[in-house]
C-alpha cells in the first residue's frame, strides 16, 4: 500500500514470518538500517525464486526428454554393438 504526503511517502509492506526471520539476523548482524532489511529481504526473495525457477524448469525439461532420448539411444544400440565388434576383431588381428 503507497500513501503519499506533499513530502513523505510511506510503503507498507508485508513480509511473511519466515523471511523475516531469515533475514532479521543478518540486518542486526551486520548493523545496517532497518531500511535495509526490505532491500535484503527482496534481493534474497528473488534470488532463491529465480534459482528455484531454473531448477524447476530443467526439471521438467530433462523429464521431457528422457523418453526421446530413449528412443534415441535404443536405436543406435545395434550401431554401438557392430562397433564395439570391429574394434575387437581389428584389436586381435581376425
């Protein structure tokens, strides 16, 4: 909520229990202003959502993928057989 005076603005902001406890420590820790705290509190917020997102994501990805790559690697395995067969046949000169 944003409240404006002819000089003073006041932001309210609400801030669940479990940042708050988080970052408390590390304003009174390192002996910032409180008003620091929102600055922290937010860079820290977006850092975890932003590294929880990507994790998410590639997540998904991966489990999208892994049935193409299946069938990938199943078709090939006949490939791989022949190959590892020349390599033994040339290794012991038959």
């Amino acid at each position: 909520m944003l409240r404006m005076n002819k000089n003073i603005k006041e932001v309210i902001v609400k801030i669940p229990k479990r940042m708050l406890n988080e970052n408390e420590h590390t304003v009174v820790h390192q002996e910032r202003e409180r008003g620091d705290f929102v600055y922290i509190s937010t860079k820290r917020y977006v850092t975890d959502y932003e590294s929880h997102t990507i994790r998410e994501a590639m997540m998904k990805g991966y489990i999208e993928m892994s049935q193409i790559n299946l069938k990938i690697a199943s078709e090939c395995l006949h490939v791989e057989y022949e190959a590892q067969h020349t390599v033994e046949r040339l290794v012991s000169g038959g």
